[in-house]
C-alpha cells in the first residue's frame, strides 16, 4: 500500500520549546526529537546553500530507518541562473540525494513567480528534458508560480518526465490538486505544501490560531485518495497554515483516521532504526 509522509517545513523553529519540544532541550537535538514524531521533513537551507557531508552524516545520525528529507534546489540554480549553464550545480545538488541514499526524500525544484512559460519556457522544457534521466532513481517536484506554468499542458510535461507538479495550498495560489491528478498518470507521488497565509496569516508558531477545519477534511479525503491509487503522499506543513504546524499535521491525521486512513507506527523499533542508520551512513 501506498505511504502518507507527513511532516513540517522544518524542524529548526525555537518557538516551538515548551509546546512541541521539551522546554530546554538544546538546538543541536531538535532533529532527533523531532524525528520521534514525524516520518519526514521539508529541508529550505538547502536553497541557500548544499548541506556539508559532516552536516548529511549529522542528519542520518539522528533519525531512524524510513525518515526522509525533502530538499528544495539551491535558488542559484532556480532563480540566480535561471536553470541556464547550471549543470555543475545541478549534479553537485544530485550527488547531494545520493549520499543520503534512502534517507533522501522528494526534492523540490521551486520557481520564482516572474520564472514565466513565455518568457522562460524554452530553458524549462531543455532543463527538464536533460534532467529527467540523471534525476530518474529520485522523486523531483517542481513548485511553479507563474500563471501560465499552472495548466494541464505543463503538468502532462511534467509526468511525462516521471516529475510530480507541486501542490501548494497558500493564500492567492489556485488549487491545482485535480488538474495534477488527472495527468499525473504513471507517476508514483505526490507533494503537497500547506503553506496558508504566510503574510497576514497567524504569528507566533506555537499554538493553533486560524483552525482550518474544512481545508483539512478536504485533504484528508485527497490522500485517501491518492492512497488508494496506490500514489505515495509527502506533505509538509507550515506554521501560518493554522499557527502551529505539529498540531495541524495531527489535526490531519486525526481526520485520516476517521475515513479509516491506517498510518504506520511510528518510529519504528530501536533495533530497525540502528540498521536504518547503518545503511545510511555505509553511502556516506
């Protein structure tokens, strides 16, 4: 049966001491904490800037066996070159995936909002049709904001290539979740971003101000769904979405159990999560 990864947009947030982490557990041991309640992770540093090898071995070493990581490509390749002349960055990004080996999760090739198909398509269509065999034994989500990149055309561009269309659930961006599904065809995931209004929306990370009730049930039923086509489903959660994202990912889950959605236990048994990491840390 197909999985539901659920998690956050990361892991790194201090307000969440207190409420979500112990009240003085240190910095350095939010990842192993968080990684006792969540099966995965969305990973932004990675847009400023490749995680060091000691930081991979630092990652790996903290979770157990079936965590994954969902890193975003570095902005130098999606908005400082534009995808153009980034094929050294591109394989350095790769060879990223590849030391992580089964801890690597979905990576998500975000585009900027004036990264437009009129202006830009022909460097797109190039760089996805290079990329798609290199990047062929990972899973790459591609986020567009441009109007003329949200169509069926584009998404059937996308599958066609084994790639996954983003779906971002934001104030201001259209639902693109049935168009996907449509043309989705062969491809095996989906990748779902609950973002809400990361402007004017809820403050402070630490407790649930804007419940969304009929969003979530309306999600819920979507991963069910998408299950049931035997589509994996990685979703990441962000604090404006409801104002605490840990407790909006259990608010999902809670209403995946109620439409008889089973979810994995999860972490799983020490003994698992120690071989987990060993084959791990024998790619890095």
């Amino acid at each position: 049966m197909a999985g539901i990864y659920l998690g956050t947009s990361s892991w790194s947030f201090d307000a969440w001491r207190g409420v979500f982490y112990p009240e003085g557990l240190a910095k350095d041991d939010y990842l192993a904490s968080y990684a006792r309640r969540f099966r995965s992770v969305e990973v932004n540093t990675s847009f400023y800037g490749l995680p060091t090898p000691s930081t991979l071995l630092r990652w790996v070493e903290a979770v157990p066996l079936g965590f994954t990581f969902a890193l975003k490509f570095p902005r130098q390749i999606s908005h400082e070159k534009r995808l153009a002349q980034s094929d050294a960055e591109t394989l350095a990004f790769l060879d990223v995936l590849a030391a992580l080996g089964p801890a690597a999760g979905p990576a998500l090739l975000q585009l900027p909002p004036d990264f437009t198909r009129r202006r830009y398509g022909r460097v797109l269509a190039s760089y996805l049709d290079w990329l798609a065999p290199l990047a062929a034994r990972f899973r790459v989500a591609v986020e567009v904001r441009a109007a003329d990149l949200m169509s069926a055309s584009f998404a059937a561009f996308l599958a066609e290539r084994g790639f996954a269309l983003a779906l971002v659930d934001r104030a201001g961006t259209p639902d693109l979740y049935e168009m996907w599904d449509a043309a989705r065809g062969a491809v095996d995931f989906a990748f779902v971003r609950w973002i809400g209004d990361d402007r004017n929306g809820p403050k402070g990370d630490r407790e649930i101000t804007a419940a969304r009730d009929a969003d979530l049930d309306r999600w819920a039923t979507r991963l069910r769904a998408l299950q049931a086509q035997d589509c994996d489903v990685f979703g990441y959660m962000h604090n404006p979405y409801e104002g605490h994202a840990p407790a909006s990912v259990a608010r999902l889950e809670a209403r995946l159990a109620a439409q008889g959605v089973e979810l994995p236990a999860w972490p799983p048994s020490p003994a698992e999560g120690q071989e987990g990491a060993d084959a791990q840390l024998r790619l890095l």
